[in-house]
C-alpha cells in the first residue's frame, strides 16, 4: 500500500527532548547489550569535552533565524552508569546545555544511576545544578539473584541509595526491577515488589529479562547452561504485578512503566509518542524530521569523529557526517506503523480524532485488522475525556509484541 508523504512532526517551537549517553560502567552484566564498557573511565575527560562540543554545535544548528535558542523540556542522562561520573562533570555538560538551548524551568531532568556506587555529596551537587528525578537500576532484592544478574550492589544498597536519593532532595526517584528470570520463583517476585513498594518511589519501572543477541547470557542459553523462565511464568509475574501496583495507587501508563499520579517520566512519553529528540554521545540516538539517526558507538572513534570538520548546521541535522554514522528517514507507511506501536505502549492509547488529523486517514481504514485485534480482546475501544480512544487490553499489554507485529504488516505491504 503506498500513502501519500506525511509532513515532519516537528514545529520551530516545539520543544525538544535532550539524551545524553555516558558509555561506562564498574563491569558489564551478562545480559547486557547497550552500548556501554567497563574499564574505560580512563576516557572520561576527553569523553566529556567531546559531549560538550557536540551539544554546543547541534544547540548552534537548531537556533532559529532569529537566534533565539531551541527550546529543552527534558533532558536525561542514560548510560551506562552515569552517575559514575563527578558532579563537577555533571554540571559543566548542563551548564553547556543551557548556553545553546532555552532549557524550561520546569524541565524535568533525570539521571540514572547505580545503587552499587552512589555517593551522597555527589548526588546532592547534580540536584543543585538541576537534576531533579534520579533512576536506579535496582533489579531484585533477592541477593542470589542479584549475584546471577551480575550486579555490583547488595539489597541494602538499594534501601541506602534510596535515602541518599530522598536526602538529595530529587522530586522524583525511580527504580528498575526485573521479573521472569532463571529460577525466580512467584514468591521471590512478591518478596521484591513488597519490598520495592515499601521504597515509596514516585516511579517503578518492570522489566522481564530478555536474552539480548551477542551478551554472555545468549550464549549461556544457547550452551543450554541456563533455561529462561517460560512464558506462563513471565505471564503471571506480570498479572501479580499489574493487580498490586494498582492496589498500592501506582497509574499503570505504559507496558513497563507505573507512576503515582503526576509522576509519568516525561523524557520516556516523548519516544512512545515519537516527538522529536536529540541523542548526544557514543551510540546516541536521535528522532528529528522523521528520521532516526545514531551515533558512532565506540568512544575513541566517536570523541575523533566530534572534535573533527564537523558542521551540523551546513549539513542540516541528522545527516551523516562528524558523530552521525547512520540515518533511516522513515516513509510515510514506517512512520504511521511506529507512531501506532509506540503510542500503544500508553494505556491513553491512540486518540482516533489525533490519527485522522495527523495522517488524514481513518485509523480503522489503514488498518482493517483493528476489529480482529478488538475481538481477540488484545485492543479496545473506549473513551477518554469525550474522545474516542483505541487502547490495549491487559492481555492485549502481555501480548504486546504480537499486537505490534500486525500493525507492522504494513511496513512489509
Ligand atoms: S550497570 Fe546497567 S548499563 Fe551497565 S552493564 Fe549493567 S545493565 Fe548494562
């Protein structure tokens, strides 16, 4: 099916979100497969530098005519371990932030961190510079799992970062737990998520483990050295966790994501709702003009590549040339099946209203099989606030993924 071309979502005053990627980490997890290394932090200054280079040229390209800066209403620091890193650092890339763009007042701005390497002064000093939510890779609080995950922190770590967090004054902390891994039993998952809930986190974010392609667990299963948890498992785990979340007042918005209200990370919407988004560092991504863009991944070649001839506003932004090493402009169909995935990771779903005056098209007519999707109780119709809405299902949540696959079908047409 061929449609017409669907304009660039991105106005000159629309504000934009802001990633910064630090690469570094103590040691590498075994599941692992972002872009980050261990034993690399010998790199840091020059990575630094590099950073701010990069920020202050794309800050330059994106001015308007006028000169009048781009607008910032997120910025989040992912990695990687980025709070490794001294605050002085911290403040310096932020400060070079808000020399190129206006960032708003209220922007909210995340760090993630480690709960194995947290220190206190450094954390209330990126708070003063503006951080305001901090994001901890938490996992279990289950020791012997921890110890399999590979992680450097013990479950006390997770309570004392939790009140370094609080002392620092974040207005926000989330934490990430892990569920369906090798051998974790019902009451291993229920013993962590009473404990997690007892953090009283604004945020908690619940991920099954995945067997990512070239980690060390890939090869641990395929060896058959380790048997992944099965489906009916992950199943329940998630169902348990969905039903007690909502009774503890967590707002379920998104597959993975629950909040207490007023508390949604704002920087994440952004990507689900597939707004425009500047990727900095080594294998940053970026979302401009309907392209996705990345970033050289190592960090020698990247810090070489970001300090070279390199000039985004001659070369438009998103074009290969200095860090950017690969770009993908979506067609109009690519653009309507990720606008429709992403969006459905939201429990406020797809607004029927929004997706005829966006793609001028009715929702039911790009996609006829919505109605078989609606049947099979994966997606359902409803209304928020006098709009129509289309939305998944609680199954239809755990079946994500063959949900997406349709609607994918017409990327392939
Ligand atoms: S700490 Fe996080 S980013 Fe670093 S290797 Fe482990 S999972 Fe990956």
């Amino acid at each position: 099916m061929q449609l017409k071309t669907v304009s660039a979502y991105n106005s000159e005053s629309e504000a934009i979100s802001l990633y910064i990627h630090i690469p570094f980490c103590h040691k590498k997890c075994p599941y692992c497969d972002f872009n980050t290394y261990a034993g690399m932090f010998g790199w840091r200054k020059r990575y630094i530098a590099a950073l701010i280079r990069e920020i202050t040229l794309l800050g330059q390209a994106l001015q308007s005519a006028n000169g009048a800066p781009k607008r910032v209403c997120t910025i989040f620091w992912g990695g990687g371990t980025p709070s490794l890193l001294p605050a002085t650092d911290i403040c310096d890339v932020l400060h070079a932030v808000r020399a190129v763009f206006a960032v708003d007042d209220s922007a909210e701005i995340t760090l993630e961190a480690n709960p194995g390497a947290l220190e206190y002064n450094r954390l209330d000093a990126a708070q003063k510079c503006g951080v305001n939510r901090l994001s901890m890779g938490a996992q279990s609080f289950d020791a012997d799992l921890l110890h399999w995950l590979g992680r450097i922190h013990s479950p006390d770590d997770i309570l004392t970062a939790a009140a370094k967090g609080n002392a620092a004054g974040f207005r926000s902390l989330n934490f990430d737990f892990m569920y369906a891994l090798p051998e974790q039993t019902m009451a291993q998952w229920q013993d962590t998520l009473e404990k997690a809930l007892a953090l009283q986190a604004q945020h908690l974010s619940l991920y099954s483990l995945i067997v990512e392609p070239n980690t060390p667990l890939f090869d641990w299963v395929q060896r058959g050295d380790v048997v992944t948890a099965s489906e009916d498992i992950a199943a329940d785990m998630y169902e348990y966790a969905c039903d007690r979340l909502a009774a503890a007042g967590y707002h379920h918005y998104e597959i993975s994501n629950w909040a207490l209200p007023g508390y949604e990370c704002e920087h994440n919407i952004t990507y689900w709702k597939l707004r425009p988004f500047i990727g900095v560092g080594a294998g940053a991504h970026s979302f401009w003009n309907n392209t996705h863009y990345s970033n050289q991944t190592e960090i020698a070649a990247y810090i070489a590549a970001t300090h070279s001839e390199w000039n985004p506003a001659a070369l438009g932004i998103g074009s290969i040339g200095g860090p950017v090493v690969e770009r993908r402009e979506l067609m109009a169909e690519e653009l309507i099946s990720e606008t429709v995935i992403m969006r459905l990771r939201l429990r406020e779903g797809i607004p029927l209203g929004w997706f005829q005056n966006r793609f001028q098209r009715a929702l039911a007519d790009v996609f006829p099989e919505l109605r078989f999707l609606q049947d099979n109780g994966l997606l359902e119709e409803d209304n928020n606030d006098g709009e129509s809405i289309i939305r998944l299902t609680q199954r239809g949540m755990l079946l994500g993924n063959e949900v997406f696959e349709r609607f994918l079908s017409l990327q392939k047409n």
